[in-house]
C-alpha cells in the first residue's frame, strides 16, 4: 500500500509540474479524427466541398474533481467560388489548477493542379493567428516546492500556426509548425525556470483504399507530433473504415498513440520508466448534412491515475454545399 501511494504521488506530482506548467494552445488529442483534421492543419481550412461547424466536448475521468475537460467549436470554408478559405476556432481547456482559453482565425489558400475531376491534385497552405489566455491558480497547492508562488498566474499571449497539405486523389500529407512565435505564458519546467519556447512540429498522412464500386473505403493514417523546448515527441496509428450509404456515411477506427518519451517514477529502491499509451475507438456517422462522432479514450498504462477513459462527443453541420468535384475516394475534401 506505500508502494502504491508513493508512485500515485510521483506521478501525480509529476503531471501537476510538466502537465500543468506547460500549456500550448489547443492540445492535440483524438478530435482530428471526427472530420475535423482542421483544428491541428490551418491548411485544411475550406478544403471540402461544404464549410463545416464542429462543437466537440471532451471530459476526462468522469466523476473527478478539477478532471480535465476541453470544449471547441470551429467553423471553415471556402470564400465564394475562390480559392482562399476562412477558418475560425475558440476552445476552452480546463486542466486541474490550469486553464486556457483562447481563439484563432485561419486563411487558407488551395492551389489546384488537377486537369479534370478524375485526379485531385491539391496543394494547399493555411496560417492562424491565435489569441490565448493562460491561469494558473497555485493558492490551492500544496507549499512543498519553492516554485510554487502560492498565487494565481495568469498571462495572454499572440501566437501563429503555419502549416500545408497536398492531396492527391486518394493520398494526403501534412505539416504544420504551432506556436511560431516565443512567449513565456505561464510555462514553468521542472528547474523552475520560465521557457518562451512553445514550437510544436506536426505531420500526418494517409491514404484511402477502395474498390471501384464498392460502398467500404479503409483509411490508415498516422499522425507525429515533436515538441522543440522539451523534446517531446508521440506518434498516432490509425485506421478508419466507411460505409456509404444514400443518406451520408458510417465509420468506425481506431487510434493507437504512443510516446517516445517515458515518465519516471520510484519502484521501491529503483527508478521505472513508462511510455504513454492510449487506445481510441471512434464511432461516427454523417446524415445529409449532420454529423455526430463520439471518441472513448483509455490510458493502456500499467499505472495510471484512474481506471475511467476519456469521453470525447462531436456535433457538425455542413452549410453551403456544392457539387462533389472528384472522382475520389478523399473524405475530407468531397
């Protein structure tokens, strides 16, 4: 039973000093998976067909206190019949003690190489200037760690997300570079020294399999994700499979994300390490021009801090919709 609760305590200290110190924006977790590839790529903004309105809401460890939740809505399309595309995003993010409230606004441009409606040949780029307000209330903590201020932090900060994709019929690619500029915010490390230093590397792609005339399109895809400061870094496998129907779609996947950096924490008179590992099942479902997704996230861990998952429900409405241009199996763009 010490055993026990010295490792919850280490890993719990732990999350408090690298978790709550450390925020970046909107975080990166499942939600791109939903139809929504937008809110990590400004290049994505106004890809599709339609423009799309996403509200997503997030709660972890259902039945914990100051458990972490996170709230998004997005909207993006295309500005008439033009190339360039909008994109706008606000969320709200709660993480114990922390929090961070914030809003961007997105261009995008889609250059179009393709020579009929049979091969898409996208290239596209997108920039996002974002506005985030970060709290930490220490008055709460416990006093153990002279980093500790015991007062409530709070700091707003400009930030711009850089980023392309290139599609082409059924293959997609891409990258994005968040938090370009350098501010401090609240980012404490574990020295205790403020760092200004929030780049996060991101890159993705997939690929859409189907036969020709076939109603079932398998779709695997994997996500990297590279932190400049602290070197963090985490991978996404995924694979997705649809349905077509008359009235829209079905899909179902699942994700596997996988650290490359491992926690410490003491085992009796050694020092373990473990790997973060999260398993997701997706559901979703597209009728005429809604959607509804609903994401369960478990921590596959040996030691965790609860036994609960993450429960992650998407709503969408698709508006101003135009005739489906390419004779493709690409989801996100017909």
């Amino acid at each position: 039973m010490k055993l026990t609760k010295k490792i919850i305590l280490v890993i719990v200290v732990n999350f408090c000093v690298q978790g709550l110190f450390a925020q970046e924006g909107l975080p990166i977790y499942s939600d791109y998976l939903t139809d929504n590839y937008y809110l990590i790529h400004p290049s994505m903004a106004g890809v599709a067909n339609c423009n799309k309105a996403r509200l997503t809401v997030r709660q972890q460890w259902m039945g914990q206190e100051n458990a972490p939740s996170l709230q998004t809505f997005s909207v993006n399309g295309r500005v008439g019949d033009s190339q360039s595309a909008y994109g706008a995003i606000v969320f709200n993010d709660q993480n114990g003690y922390h929090s961070q409230t914030g809003a961007y606004l997105t261009y995008a441009h889609h250059l179009m190489f393709s020579r009929s409606t049979i091969d898409l040949n996208m290239l596209s780029f997108g920039l996002s200037a974002g506005v985030i307000q970060y709290k930490l209330d220490e008055t709460a903590f416990f006093e153990f760690d002279p980093i500790i201020a015991g007062i409530e932090q709070s700091a707003t900060d400009f930030n711009v997300d850089f980023g392309f994709s290139y599609h082409f019929i059924n293959f997609y690619a891409h990258a994005t570079i968040k938090n370009l500029l350098k501010n401090e915010g609240v980012n404490i490390n574990e020295q205790g020294v403020a760092f200004d230093n929030l780049t996060n590397y991101l890159f993705s792609a997939g690929h859409v399999f189907s036969k020709y005339g076939s109603d079932w399109s398998f779709e695997p895809s994997i996500l990297f994700s590279y932190k400049d400061a602290t070197e963090e870094s985490f991978m996404d496998f995924n694979i997705k499979a649809y349905r077509d129907f008359d009235f829209g779609s079905i899909y179902a996947g699942l994700s596997y994300r996988r650290s490359f950096d491992g926690a410490e924490f003491t085992n009796g008179n050694s020092i373990s390490s473990q790997k973060l590992q999260y398993i997701t099942p997706l559901l979703g479902i597209e009728y005429n021009n809604f959607m509804f997704a609903y994401t369960y996230s478990y921590q596959s861990n040996s030691i965790v801090l609860d036994n609960g998952g993450y429960h992650q429900l998407t709503l969408g409405f698709n508006f101003g919709c135009r005739k489906e241009r390419y004779d493709c199996q690409c989801p996100s763009v017909n």
